[in-house]
C-alpha cells in the first residue's frame, strides 16, 4: 500500500527529528549550567529547537526530490532532516566542526547542503527570494523541479515574504511558501502583531490558492502538501499552505519561557502529531514491532551522526577567514575592510 508506505515514511523522518534534537539538547545543555552561559559547551551560541513541528517538515517533504529546493528559517533541523540533508556533516556543522557544511562556520542557523538543494538562514522571512529566485531558474530551464520556503508565522508581515508572494504570482513560479505557525514568535504571540489570524488568507491578496491544516494530523499534511506541489511541478504556479504546529519547548534553549501561560506550554505538549500518527499506522494494521523497529534504526543514526560529529577535528584557527567571501580561497585578502575587499573584486578578482 503506497500510502502506508509513506506514512511509515513519515514517522521515521518525525521520529528521527524528534531524537535528534532530544539528543542535541543533552549535548548543548553540557557545560552551560548552573549559570547559563550560552557560549560553553560543545554546541556554543543558540539552538531552536523545533519538538512539535515535525509533521509539517515530514509531511510536506515527502513530496519534494533532491533537485527540489528547500530553504528554511532558523528552527530548520526538522526540515533539513526531512530533506535528506547529510546527517554526520548537518552534526558536524551543528557542533562547529572542520568537516560540517560549512567547515563549521555556518552554525545550527546556517546549514547549506548544495547536494540536496537545502539552505536555511537567522533572518525571518530570509528564504523567501531564494525559493523564489530558485522556482525562476527552474522555469527558464524548463526542468520540472520546484521550490518551499519554510518561515514561521512571525515573518508574514515581512517585506521579504510578500514581495515573494508577489513575485511568484506574477511569474508563475513553482513555488510553495509554507508557514510554520505555532502562534509565538520569541515572546510575541500572534495576535499582538497581526489581525489576520488565518495567514493563509493572505494568498488571497496576490490571487494565489491558500490553505490552512492542522499539523495534528500529519496525514491531512501529507494530503495538503501532495496537491501544493503537484500543482508547482505541474506549472500550474505557486501557493501558500499554513500549518499549524505547536511549540514544545522555549524559542530557544534557556529561554524560561516567563511570557508564556502554563497551560498554553501544557496544551503545546500534550498535542503530539507523532503519537497520533503512530496510533493511525497501528490502526492501519503496522506492527508495534515494526514502529519500535522504525524507532531504534533512527535512534541508531542518530547517535553514530552525534558520535561522529564529536570525533571531527575544529577548525584551525588559521582558516577563520577562508570562506568568508567568494574567491577568498583563491587569494583574496579577507583581513582587509569589507570596501576595500569589494574594490579589489571589481579591479579584477580571479574569479
Ligand atoms: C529580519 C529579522 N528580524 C528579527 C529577527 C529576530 N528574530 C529571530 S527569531 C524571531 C521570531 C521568529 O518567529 P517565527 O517566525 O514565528 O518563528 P518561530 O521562532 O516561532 O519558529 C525574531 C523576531 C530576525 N532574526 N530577523
Ligand atoms: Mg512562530
């Protein structure tokens, strides 16, 4: 049964990032206390984790290739691993080391893995235009590939967003904008910040299709994203699927969560798209056997990317500057200020 395979699919991919994440805090949290100190530890600097948004990343990326491209906010490990990012070198990254992504200057924020088209940055609303600037290339290329910007529901009123919407309506771009909202941005809930409750209604504005589903259900998910990118890979253009998730835990690590009612924080937890995908699955007549079976081989993958992460060796200090701007490998002195840099380029850089 195709579906059943899907789904099982799914539940690896929540299972697996939903581990990851519980495995990384335990790392992170080594070293910071008893005073947090956020630049101690393995995993120095922030660290969003993302417990309860697992089915819209799983959901949505069931439908998406390598060549597809995925650009996503800084809550991204959930949807990185839903796109078959490199595990061990996501780690890697993730734990600042020579061998992650990006030779360790990247960061959780700032993972990049041109193998499978996934990108993701710190600034809200940030993966917009290149999801938009990647649906282009793919229409002038006449290739059927497709493009999702993942942002939070704190980035919809942002410029970068709308003008993209815009961008993508009018072009005819296959593109999908899909919204994360789990009703917080930091300590800002929604209705401090916007009117419009329902962010899928803002599709209307540009004449785009908007659709607004319960992450609750990762199958309702699945069925919403399955026409949203069907109808972008169909050149039939863009749309916008919000998706409501819950968040689990603070807006960051060590963040107490002062602002935020008890019972909102309860009710986040006792919602579980995980759970209840597994009782589905259950229901659809999947062995217990074969979900603990799921569970233990993501576990496992987990702590070898965890393991071989923390083997790899830290950036020489010497290299600080490689790969800070383009053609700095190839001679380029990355020490002077950033005009000068710029005029060097435009004298006549090697490439
Ligand atoms: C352009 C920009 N403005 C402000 C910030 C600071 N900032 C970081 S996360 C965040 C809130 C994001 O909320 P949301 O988009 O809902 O994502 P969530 O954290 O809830 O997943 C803000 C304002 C930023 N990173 N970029
Ligand atoms: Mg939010």
């Amino acid at each position: 049964m195709v579906i059943g395979t899907k789904l099982q699919e799914m539940y690896r991919v929540m299972v697996t990032a939903r581990y990851y994440e519980e495995r990384l805090q335990e790392e992170y949290l080594e070293g910071k206390q008893p005073a947090f100190d956020i630049s101690a530890g393995p995993i120095p600097g922030e660290l969003h984790l993302a417990a309860g948004h697992e089915a819209s990343a799983a959901g949505v990326c069931q439908h998406l290739r390598d060549d597809d491209t995925v650009t996503a906010p800084h809550r991204p490990h959930h949807i990185a691993i839903a796109k078959g990012v490199d595990l061990d070198r996501m780690t890697a990254e993730i734990f600042g080391r020579e061998t992650g992504l990006s030779n360790g200057k990247g960061g959780h924020m700032h993972l990049f893995d041109p193998a499978v088209n996934f990108a993701c940055s710190g600034i809200i609303a940030e993966g917009c235009p290149p999801a938009v600037g990647a649906g282009l290339a793919a229409k002038k290329r006449n290739e059927d590939s497709v493009a999702v910007a993942f942002i939070g529901e704190g980035a919809v009123s942002q410029g970068a967003f709308l003008e993209s919407l815009n961008l993508a309506a009018v072009q005819n771009l296959p593109v999908v904008f899909v919204i994360e909202d789990n009703d917080w941005a930091i300590s800002m809930p929604k209705d401090r910040v916007t009117d419009v409750e329902d962010a899928s209604q803002r599709a209307g504005g540009f004449d785009l299709p908007g659709k607004r589903v319960d992450s609750d259900d990762a199958t309702a998910v699945y069925a919403a994203a399955k026409e949203a990118v069907g109808r972008a890979r169909d050149d039939n253009g863009p749309s916008l699927l919000e998706l409501q998730v819950h968040r689990r835990m603070g807006h960051f690590m060590g963040d107490p969560e002062s602002y935020r009612p008890a019972e909102d924080s309860e009710a986040a937890k006792n919602r579980d798209s995980i759970e209840r995908l597994a009782a589905e699955l259950r229901a659809a007549g999947v062995e217990d056997a074969e979900l603990e079976e799921i569970r233990d081989e993501a576990h496992e993958r987990v702590d070898s990317a965890i393991e071989w992460a923390k083997e790899q060796p830290q950036p020489d200090p010497e290299d600080a500057y490689e790969d800070v701007f383009a053609g700095s490998k190839s001679g380029v002195t990355t020490t002077e200020p950033a005009h000068e840099l710029a005029d060097t380029t435009r004298a006549g850089g090697d490439d």
